[in-house]
C-alpha cells in the first residue's frame, strides 16, 4: 500500500490559464474522489469515480472543472480559465467497494494569483 | 441539506488532560458518522467511524458514540499526547457508506508538554 499520490503538490498560475492535477489511487481500489478544501473549511465534495465512470457531480464543479479516470487507474482533474476563487487545496481520495473507509492523498494546493 | 457543525477551535491543552470536541449533524434518514485527523504535513486519515444510533467507535484511545436523539458525535480522550496534535474533522455519509463524505470545519488541537 503505498497511499493516494497526488501531483503536483502545489501550482501557481495565472489568472486564465488552465491547470491539471493528477491522482494516483491505491492500486485496487475501484472508487476515485476528489475534493476541494479551502482555509479554514473542511472538505467539500467535487466527484467521483467507480472505475472509468464518473457516477456523481457536485454542484461545485462549474462547467470549467473536469475530470477523468480512463481505464479505471489514474484520474485527472482539469480547471480552465481559472479564477481566483478557485484558489484551494484540492484533494484525491479511493476506497474500495462496499463502504470501506477514504484514503486520501496529500492534495494538490492551487494559488491562482 | 444535511450538515456537520463541529466547535470552534483551536483548542490547546496541556499532556494527560482530557479532550472533548463537539460535533453535532443534520441529515435526513440514517447517515455515518466519522472522525478524520490530519496531522502536520499529512493527508487527512479516517480515526474512527459509527454506522448506526449508539455504535460506539475508537480507535488510539480516541472515541466517539452516535447519539440519534440529540443528533450528535462528539470526540474524547482521556489523556491528549503531544503526538495527538493535528486538525481534527467531524464527517457525515449521507447514504451510510463512504461516498459524498460532508465534513465539518475542522478543530485545531495542540497539546503542550
């Protein structure tokens, strides 16, 4: 088990510019989450995946967010033309099947200046 | 819709005092409940978890009971370490399993020596 990779672990980017967080599941586990969490905040759900398919969609993800889990494995997260309002940490989570527990990654913090 | 609210921190204590963090939900139907912690420069890790009116869950001395009637799950420990010091999170499952976690703001806790 070597835990939730997630790259980068931080970004700076302008203002307009697109970005593109990845995440690394734990390798058997067939779920993929992300969330977002700002200062002061706890966690807010964005996503998520079962296998390739992404089965829910938080009314937080703007039409400018997507993201993608080809083949089931790794998921990506883009944001395009960013805003400043989407400065945040955004975190990867997986847990198998059947209600077992998250594990989530380190996250990805965001700073769109 | 359905909500945690957890009290205010942050919370400093000194080593061997007990803690208690307040948490308190809303949610329709019969959700899960969890505690996450995230310690300095760590993910966030499920610390314990109660699937159904007075479960009780514990895990490193922490624990935590549901409580349907007063729609609370408060976190205790008897003697706080300074190695319990971290940012702890009050979840809610709405469906009763892992997905679509609602979190709380989180309660900072730092334990002096």
């Amino acid at each position: 088990d070597t835990g939730v990779s997630q790259n980068p672990r931080h970004k700076i980017t302008k203002r307009g510019q697109n970005v593109t967080f990845r995440c690394d599941p734990i390798s058997e586990h067939n779920r993929l989450y992300w969330y977002r969490q700002t200062l002061g905040q706890g966690p807010e759900f964005l996503t998520y995946f079962q296998n390739e398919a992404q089965l829910e969609k938080s009314r937080l993800l703007s039409d400018r967010f997507s993201a993608e889990r080809p083949k089931g494995s790794f998921s990506t997260l883009e944001i395009q033309r960013t805003e400043q309002g989407d400065s945040a940490m955004y975190l990867c989570a997986s847990s198998l099947l059947g209600g077992s527990p998250l594990h989530f990654g380190n996250g990805t913090r965001l700073t769109v200046t | 819709g359905d909500s945690v609210t957890q009290m205010e921190g942050p919370v400093t204590l000194s080593e061997e005092a007990f803690l208690t963090i307040n948490c308190t939900y809303t949610a329709t139907g019969y959700p899960s409940l969890f505690w996450y912690v995230q310690y300095p420069g760590e993910g966030l890790q499920l610390l314990l978890k109660a699937t159904k009116a007075d479960d009780k869950g514990s895990n490193k001395g922490f624990e935590a009971t549901y409580r349907k009637e007063t729609t609370s799950f408060h976190l205790e420990k008897g003697s706080v370490q300074v190695s319990d010091s971290a940012v702890y999170f009050c979840a809610l499952s709405p469906q009763g399993g892992s997905e679509k976690l609602v979190f709380g703001k989180g309660t900072k806790l730092t334990v002096n020596p």
